[in-house]
C-alpha cells in the first residue's frame, strides 16, 4: 500500500467529525449559499459557525467567494474522494485478510475431517 501524507486527510476527517460542519456541507451539496444563510438555521451565533466554517475551508471541503460585502460558500468534493479512496483501500485490504483466513480455516477443517 502506498504511504500518503496523511496532513490533508487528518483536515478531512477532523472537519467531517463534528455534526454542525457535516450539516453545514449537505447544505452546500446542491447549490451555493450565502454564510448568513448557513447559519440562520444553526442554534449557534454566527462567530460560532463562522468557527465551523473555517475548519471546513482549511479541510478544502468549502471554498468562499467574496462578493461585495456578502460571502458565498460552495462545497468542494475533492477531499471527500480522497477520504473515500482512502476506506476503499483499507476495506478492499481487510477483504483480502478476511478471505484468507476464511480459506486457511476451511483448509484446516477440511484436514481434520480427512482420516
């Protein structure tokens, strides 16, 4: 398995662990928002989601747009495939072990049963 540095996927999941920036990106999903709008439903003051806001942007998982005084949001998939190649990778490499012991063990089933 190939070493990656593992800095811009520790953003990713840092920024995806807490549910308000989860909340945050399925907001983004479809279309882009001003961050007044991103907060008005929150149970938070706007310092506190800007906070969220930050943590996502330093993830890369939103990119802002300045526009006159208002500040536009999108949603940047890009480190969200990354964090997905990365659990297909462990996933397909448990698969494997599984398999192999599944087979090591009907192996040596098979064994006893021969007389």
């Amino acid at each position: 398995m190939v070493e990656r540095s593992s800095a811009p996927l520790d953003l990713t999941y840092m920024a995806l662990a807490d549910p308000t920036r989860r909340a945050i990106l399925q907001r983004l999903r479809h279309t882009e928002a001003r961050v007044t709008e991103i907060a008005e439903p929150l149970p938070m003051s706007l310092a506190a989601v800007s906070k969220h806001i930050i943590v996502l942007e330093r993830a890369g998982l939103v990119r802002r747009e300045i526009r006159g005084r208002e500040h536009y949001l999108s949603a940047n998939p890009q480190p969200l495939a990354e964090a997905e190649q990365w659990i297909s990778e462990y996933t397909r490499f448990w698969e494997r072990r599984a398999d192999a012991l599944a087979a090591h063990l009907e192996e040596h089933a098979a064994e006893r049963s021969t007389p």
